[in-house]
C-alpha cells in the first residue's frame, strides 16, 4: 500500500489514480517553489534528504523523521482515536467509515491558508495513507494563490526513487537526488549480490497486520527479495491483502517479520500478543526455530521513502546474520520467543 498506511494501518482501497508521479500544476510554475507542505511523511524524509527543510512549512501529524519535522506546524491530523483502538478495531473502523465516503483525516485549511504554500506534495492512491485526490480538489478550492501540486504514488523501489528524482526536479536539487538514488542503488545491489552467495533463500513471511492478518505488498515483497529471501504471499507491485490464517501455515515461514503497518517498534511489541490467537501458531518452523522478530515497521517498511534502504539491510540481517551484521539503530527490531508471545497473549485478555 503507497505510504503504507501510516496513520491506520489498514490501506486497503485503492483510488486507482489516473495521474500517478504526475505534477499537476495549479499555477504558472514558472519559479522554483519557496513554500512547500507535505502530507506525506516519506515525502517529508526526502525534503530533508534534499536540503529543502527551511522551505517545508507544514506536515503531518505522523512526521517525526527527521526529529526536526516535529517542530513544523501540523495541517494535517486523523480523525480516528487509533491510538485508543485494538488494530480489528482499527480496521473495522477505516474499513467503515471509507465505505460511507467518509474522510479519515482533517485538514487545517486555516492554517494552509495562513502558510500559502505553493507546492503541495500527496498521493492519489491510498484513501488512508493521506489525504488523497477529493480532499485535495477541495483545498484547491480554498486557496489563494493556487499551489502546484506533486502526487506521489510509488508501487516498488524504483519508483520511490522516481518520486525522489520528481521532487527534485521541482526543486532544483537534482544533482543531489541523483547521488542519493545512485547510492541506495549500490547499496541493494551490494546486498542483493552478497545474498546470492547465501546457501538457501528461507521463506519469509512479513505480516503488516496481526487482526486480521495482511500480507505486504508494494515494495516490500522486493525488499525480501533482495535481502535473499522469499515470501510467496506477498504481492510485489499491488495491494496488501487480507489472508486466511490457513495460508500462513500451508506456508509456513522459516522467519516471520512482524510488521504492522504504521507501528513502530514499541507499538509493534505491544500487539504481539495478537499473534497468539491463530491457531497452531507455535508450530510455525519460525516459532520453533526462535526466527519471530517485531520491527520498527514505520521507520523501515511502511514510509517509501529513504529509509527503505535501511530496511533492506534490517532484512538482509534477520533473514541472513551469517553474512549481514546490524550497525543499524538499537530500537529497530527486536526478536521475540513462543514464551514471550504467550506471556503477552495472557497479558492482553486478562
């Protein structure tokens, strides 16, 4: 799912956007833009990534990276109490109120009037990832002068570095795009290739979602990939999707990534006691094998942004830690066991 269903976790409908990565001017765009909102997170990591961050003006409520982003004013908000809901709470919520049409965020339009961006960075993808195309043409409406706006609506790897390269060009800052994107391609290929080397490539199984269970999607199926793993219920290029249970264990991972959508590693932990209610979990070759590991998923999976290289190398590690250390950041997964999960299962219904 584009941007991976930061704030709800749940991106299951898709607006099936007829101007993907397209910049769909508003304005003359005769001059580099000098006031720009993201309501994006990964769109806010690659304005830093860019050096753009003293003409970001605005955000979202879920941009905390750089920790500089927190100290932006915020124009975007959700309207649902998630951090108050069970994720099958979550999901019913989403699930319901996009079927009545209803928006899952709340857009400052006094604020963004105030700020008087001329360069707005979305998508039109992903209803719950943020505010996509109706509530954009909205705002459209209300402002003065009309920004520019750049939607981003990245399906795999290449694409987020597309979508890099696009705000670049709208900025003046291609030349750095193009060393970041040609290092984060050295990097996969620097582990794709060591991965080859490896004697088996085990089967994976990232779960972005523990009630109901989803699989990934987009680009994080490539990620495994690369790191020298395979999930066959991933689905590369397209939507995650709800599974039977049953599927998991005709599966059954050799290494399970639990990586709810959205959830860092903190709030990734304290759902693990979801894990423990599908039955025959702990036959599952990675619970007997000890291989169940809780990640920092919107830091390193959900955001299409930067940070996915990143990723790649957290799951070349877990995947493979014969050939690939971790120096990476100490909160960015954590390896659970069968007696840990049951602790926490028993923990949650008491």
């Amino acid at each position: 799912m584009p941007e991976r269903r930061e704030a709800f976790a749940t991106g299951k409908i898709d607006t099936k956007p007829s101007r993907p990565g397209a910049c769909a001017p508003a304005s003359a765009g005769l001059t580099m833009p000098r006031r720009i909102v993201s309501f994006l997170p990964s769109a806010t990591e690659m304005l830093y990534a860019l050096g753009l961050h003293e003409q970001l003006l605005g955000v979202t409520h879920e941009c905390d990276y750089p920790c500089d982003a927190r100290k932006k004013p915020v124009v975007v908000r959700n309207v649902l109490p998630v951090e108050k809901m069970s994720q099958r709470e979550i999901d019913q919520a989403v699930s319901a109120r996009l079927r009545n049409g209803g928006s899952l965020y709340q857009v400052d339009e006094a604020k963004l009037r105030e700020l008087r961006p001329d360069l707005i960075l979305t998508q039109d993808l992903c209803q719950v990832c943020a505010p996509s195309g109706n509530e954009v043409t909205q705002l459209l409406a209300v402002l003065t002068p009309k920004p520019d706006i750049l939607w981003l609506t990245p399906r795999s790897i290449e694409q987020i570095f597309d979508n890099l390269r696009q705000i670049a060009e709208a900025t003046g800052t291609q030349a750095l795009a193009d060393a970041i994107i040609a290092r984060g391609r050295a990097k996969l290929d620097a582990i794709a290739t060591r991965a080859a080397t490896a004697a088996t490539r085990p089967r994976v199984f990232c779960m972005e979602w523990l009630d109901p269970v989803y699989c990934s999607g987009h680009w994080v199926p490539e990620m495994v990939s690369t790191a020298g793993g395979q999930d066959a219920l991933g689905r590369p290029g397209t939507d995650s999707v709800r599974l039977n249970w049953q599927e998991v264990l005709e599966w059954a991972p050799e290494i399970l990534v639990l990586c709810p959508c959205g959830f860092d590693l903190v709030q990734t932990v304290k759902q693990i006691g979801l894990l423990a209610s599908h039955p025959h979990w702990e036959d599952l070759p990675a619970a007997r094998a000890g291989k169940i590991y809780a990640v920092d998923a919107s830091s390193y999976f959900a955001r299409p942004g930067p940070r996915i290289i990143e990723g790649t190398e957290l799951l070349s590690h877990l995947i493979h830690p014969e050939l690939f250390a971790w120096t990476g950041s100490d909160g960015a997964f954590r390896q659970v066991d069968k007696a840990f999960i049951r602790s926490a299962a028993r923990a949650t219904s008491e």
